[in-house]
C-alpha cells in the first residue's frame, strides 16, 4: 500500500506525535471516527487511512503556513485515528 509508506515517512513535531501516542489510550474509534470523517465513513482502513490522510495533510499545511484557522487539537485527534489505524492494518511479511 503506497500511503503506508508515506506515513512511515511522516515527519511532524514531536510534541504532536507525543500527545497523539497518549491520546491512543482513550481512543474510541466508532466515536470519533464519526466525528472526524462524519456520520458516514468506511469501516475498512485502508479507507478510513487516505481519508484521515488528506485531512492530516491540510492541517499540517496550515501548520506550516501559521494560518490562523489552524487548530492543535483537532491535528493531534487526527494524529491519534492516523496512528490508531495504522494498528488495524493487516501485518505484511
């Protein structure tokens, strides 16, 4: 899967990658997947990934940019599914 290799690359502050590890612990997939991606999202993640994706890389977009619509917790909610999701994938030999 080629978007698992680009979030083996993923490069953010580490204080993010930190703060979304933790928040793995309270991790409530159905819930805030719901809120996240909305009333209806794919329960598969390789679907749930690219969509969490796309949503990640805007938010590091406007991190980078310093725009002030920016939000640091809903980055690191979206970390924490990212990472979350990335523990459901199949293991590959």
């Amino acid at each position: 899967m080629q978007l698992l290799g680009v979030l083996e690359n993923i490069v953010r502050p580490k204080i993010l990658l930190t703060a979304a590890r933790i928040c793995m612990e309270t991790y409530t997939r159905d819930t805030e997947l719901k809120r996240l991606l909305g009333a209806q999202y794919a329960s598969h993640p390789d679907q749930v990934l690219n969509r969490l994706s796309r949503q990640e890389t805007k938010l590091e977009d406007a991190r980078k940019c310093g725009s002030a619509a920016y939000d640091m917790r809903l980055h690191i909610q979206v970390m924490t599914a990212l990472l979350q999701e990335l523990h459901l994938l199949p293991k590959t030999s």
